[in-house]
C-alpha cells in the first residue's frame, strides 16, 4: 500500500508531503485547488509520460516520491528480487525528477532505472482510475481485458497467442515457397550456375585473410630478407661479434671458475640455455630465409587469387570471407527446391499442425471467457442495483468471430452491454451508458475484480461524476466496502462519499508573497464536520449545515444506525442551507 507521497515544484504545489493509512481515504477542495495534482503527481512517480511545463513557474526541476509498504504484495516482492533492485519486504521508494530541460531521471530503491521499470513496477503497486479509465470501458480492448482479468484467462489468452504466431510462421514459409514455384525453374538454374562458380574458386574457411598475410609478406620480401640476414648474422653467423659468440664465451669464462665459487651454478645454467636459444632461433630465421628464396612466383599466384576472391565476394555484395558460408547457403537452397514438393507438403503439414493446436486453445479459451461472463455479469448486476441502478442489467455477451476467425487474442467477440433501466433490454455500453452510469459501472467492475485481483491500492478520480443524493452516499459506501480489501484513495466533491471515509484530507490554493500554491491538510473529527459543512452548503454555512454534516459523519461512522431518518436530508443538500 501507498504509505507516502512527497510532491515538490509540481504545477502551483510548491512543496507537500502526505502521509495515508490503509482504508478508504478521500481527498475534498474547491474545484482548481489541486486535487488532480495530487493523482498526476502520483502517476508521474509510477513512470507516467513527464512534461517540463509541469514545473511550478520559477522552479529549475520537479520532485515526486512513493513510499510504499510491498511485505504483503507478493508479485511486486517479486518483481523487486527478480529486477535486483532492492529489498523485497518493507518499504519501496520510487522517486522521479523532471529537469527544466525535458530531461527526466528516475530511480527504485535509491537505484537509477528507466521509466518503463517504474511503469512496470507501478502497475504492481497501484491502479489509477480517472475519467479517461471509465470512457475506456466504451472500448472492445478495454472489455476484453476486464473479463480476461477478472476471468483468470489470462494465462490461457498468452498462450493462444503464443501458438497464434507460431501458426503463422509456418503459414508464412508455406506461402512463400507457393510463391516461389513460378519461378523455381529459372531461380534453380541461376543457383546451379551460382553454386558451380564457387565451387569451382572453392574458398575455404579464413583462406583470405591468410592469403593476405603472405602476400604481405612476399610484397615486402627484400625488406624482411635484409632483416633476416642481418639478424643472423648478429645472432649466429659473426664468429667474432655475434650473440651467440659471446655468450659462449661468457659461459667458458663462469665454467673456469665454477670449482672455486659453485653459487655461480645458475647463471651457468642460464648462459647455456640462452646459447641454446640463440642457435634455435637462428635455425628459424635460416629457415624462413630459404622459404623466401623457394618459389618467386608465389607472389604473383597469390595476387590472382586475392582478385578472384574479391570479384566473387563483389558480384554477391558480400565481404570474402563469407563467401564460403554462401557456397552453403546455395546448396542447402539448390536441394531445397530440387525436393519441393516434399518440402511444400511438410510445411503445409507444419502449418495445419499449428492451426490445429490453436483451434484447441482457442476452444478452451472460449469456454473459460464463457463461464467466466456468466458470473462477471451476475456480480456486475448486483453491484448496479446497490449503486442506484436498480433494475438494471449487465450481460457480458461472448461471440465467435466472423467465419471463424481466429486473432492473437482468441476467437471471441467480447462485448459488453447493459440495461440501466427496468424493462429496457441490454444494449452495447458504447451506444448507451451515460458519464455518469460509466462511472458507476467502472465502481461495481472494481468491486468484482478486486475480490481476487488487481494492486493493492485503488485511485479514482472523481468516481462520483454525474452521481448525486443517496446515490452518492452508496457510491461512498461502496468505496469503504473496497476500503476493506484495497487501500482505496478518491477524489470527490461530493459530501455523501466524502463521509464514508476513515481519512480526510483537503487541498487548498491560496496566495502567499503574490504567489499561488497548494497545501494538503489532513483533517481531524472537528475539521471534518466543517469540511463536510462547507461541500453540503457553499459559501453560507449555516448551524443547521454543520449539524446536517455531524449527522452524515456520524451516520457514516456507525452504518447500522437510523439510515431512513437522515436519508431525505442527505440527498438534498440544498434544504440544508
């Protein structure tokens, strides 16, 4: 859960640091003091796209921090351990900072990463729900994923779509040999061709590269010959003044007088070697000095072989030493299609294997998003009928594809459709629901899908859109029955939801040294009522409005207590004031 979040040099929120418990906790303020500042900050911390217009004005950077509690969340411990980065029980800080530049920087646990790791992380951590989320529910992908996720079909759906495209791999490589057989004649001829002129140059594996070291060689040969003999004659050949001469001498002059001083046994020793040595190497120079003298043409010979090397590996636009990698290729692609029709009978074989291990998993997946429909849209129904939509009716409704298609994701048509009325049928969402009832509907999906599913803390923006009266004060009932399972973070402006919070908190703008910034205050039992007091009544709060509001926090408070007595007024804060 969501521990705490520090905010500095966000839009006109010059420094707030909030600190939030588990429950159901509601963020209240006039319209334009911040409250969605709040929830963008708190994305900006979980990898959101950043924008330098977002620094508050005369700032040089923003600063966002999320302090989270993850000992109880299982696939985020995970996640950590798996990423290396940090400890897997306690608290998991994500930091971001935006430069003036454009620049962002973020790290986990201290450490720097990429934003895509804290996309990925944060969608362990928390669920965002703005108004944006509830228009999405219009959308075939948006349904599709609700019942998937709620449906535990998700696994199932990866691995139909893991054989999807290994079905059409194979029918990929079926089509294009079908497509080559036009010209399988022409293109073996050119092969054969091809083929016969490398095999008849015959480069062998490193050859030119090996060529080019002795032609080099062979190019400078009076250069290294004069090298050579000079070397010789320094090293062995100069009976006088050579290296071996002396050190022979050397070794005769320690050999007189060992008898007398036998410490001099290892420089001996190593006189002698180094004679040894010396004679060796002059063999090897002696050696290479005849191999020069052997055959004068061999430079000429390896100049035409350099060429022939070089012509072949330009006329295929490849580098020499590829060339005998594509004597291979040719051949391989020469019996290939000298045994087509074997090799067009296997692929298709290859490919109605794949489409038939994914018409399997297709079936099964279809079965499970069937049973799984079949309960989401009971449970969806009930949570309309508690959310002021009594009556109303959802159907997930699960169809084959036109012609029996098959996708990536299946073979079903998913949609949803829904009945906000008695005797009215169930018509597509996308045609019928209203802002409001999306909203509505987006709460009683929640409360299903985070039964058994989803990141342990829950943010909605404005839930309560385009709701009012007792339906409001179920809608904040329904958000403290979440509260129970997920840390629950709304904001709200209306007092019925306001009230069934367990943590309140209010933003405020104000101008301090002709500068506009937001505060964030968390309330006590006192505070709470005048808030409470200044949503049901406005500008004018009335003894009446405050009592009104003690009476909702009260009642909210101890949900058992007399509903019927305080329900019309509730509804209608507009008698209040």
């Amino acid at each position: 859960m969501l521990r705490e979040l520090h905010i500095r040099d966000l839009a006109i929120i010059e420094s707030v640091a909030i600190e939030l418990d588990p429950g159901f906790t509601t963020l209240t303020g006039e319209t334009g003091a911040g409250k969605s500042i709040l929830i963008d900050a708190l994305a900006l911390a979980l990898g959101e796209r950043s924008d330098a217009q977002a620094i508050r004005s005369g700032a040089e950077r923003l600063e966002v921090s999320a302090s989270f509690e993850v000992g109880d969340n299982p696939a985020a411990s995970a996640w950590l351990a798996d990423n290396e980065l940090g400890e897997t029980t306690g608290d998991c800080v994500l930091r971001r900072v935006v430069s003036s530049d454009g620049r962002s920087r973020a790290w986990i646990n201290g450490r720097p990463v990429a934003a895509q790791l804290l996309r990925e992380l944060g969608g362990l951590l928390v669920d965002i729900c703005g108004q944006q989320d509830y228009q999405s529910l219009r959308h075939a992908s948006t349904q599709r994923e609700v019942l998937d996720s709620t449906g535990d079909t998700l696994a199932l759906r990866a691995s139909v779509r893991a054989a999807w495209q290994a079905w059409q791999a194979a029918a990929r490589e079926h089509r294009e040999l079908l497509a080559r057989e036009h010209d399988r004649d022409s293109r073996r001829e050119l092969l054969a061709f091809q083929l016969g002129e490398l095999q008849a140059l015959n480069p062998r594996e490193g050859e030119y590269a090996e060529a080019e070291r002795e032609h080099r060689a062979l190019h400078h040969r009076a250069r290294i010959a004069s090298a050579l003999h000079a070397a010789l004659a320094r090293s062995y050949d100069d009976d006088g003044g050579s290296a071996q001469a002396a050190v022979a001498a050397a070794h005769q002059s320690l050999a007189e007088v060992l008898e007398f001083d036998p410490e001099l046994a290892p420089a001996l020793q190593l006189l002698g070697e180094a004679e040894i040595q010396i004679r060796e190497a002059a063999s090897l120079i002696q050696q290479r000095i005849d191999a020069l003298d052997q055959d004068p043409a061999r430079e000429s010979e390896l100049d035409d072989r350099l060429a022939a090397l070089q012509a072949a590996a330009r006329k295929h636009r490849i580098t020499p030493d590829e060339l005998p990698a594509l004597k291979v290729r040719l051949g391989d692609e020469l019996e290939q299609l000298g045994n087509y029709a074997e090799s067009c009978s296997r692929l298709e074989s290859l490919a109605s294997e794949k489409r038939q291990a994914l018409g399997k998993l297709a079936a099964a997946l279809s079965a499970a998003r069937t049973r799984a429909a079949a309960v989401l849209s009971r449970d969806i129904s009930r949570n309309m009928a508690t959310l002021g939509m009594r009556g109303g009716q959802f159907e997930v409704r699960v169809r084959p594809l036109p012609d029996a298609a098959i996708g990536p994701d299946g073979a079903d048509d998913i949609e949803f459709l829904v009945s906000a009325n008695p005797g009215q049928p169930p018509a597509p969402m996308s045609r019928v629901a209203s802002g409001g009832e999306l909203s509505r509907l987006n709460l009683a999906i929640q409360v299903v899908a985070t039964a058994t599913h989803g990141a342990p803390t829950l943010v909605f923006d404005e839930v309560d859109a385009g709701v009012g009266g007792a339906v409001a004060e179920i809608v904040g009932r329904k958000l403290r029955e979440l509260g129970l399972k997920r840390q629950v973070l709304c904001v709200t402006h209306l007092p019925q939801v306001a009230a069934q919070a367990s943590q309140h908190f209010t933003v405020r703008k104000q101008a301090v040294r002709g500068k506009t910034s937001t505060s964030v205050h968390k309330l006590d039992s006192a505070e709470r009522v005048e808030e409470t007091a200044r949503m049901l009544g406005g500008l004018e709060i009335t003894a009446q409005t405050r009592a009104h509001a003690g009476e909702m926090l009260a009642a909210a408070a101890n949900p058992a207590g007399s509903k019927t007595k305080t329900a019309g007024r509730r509804s209608t804060p507009a008698q209040a004031r």
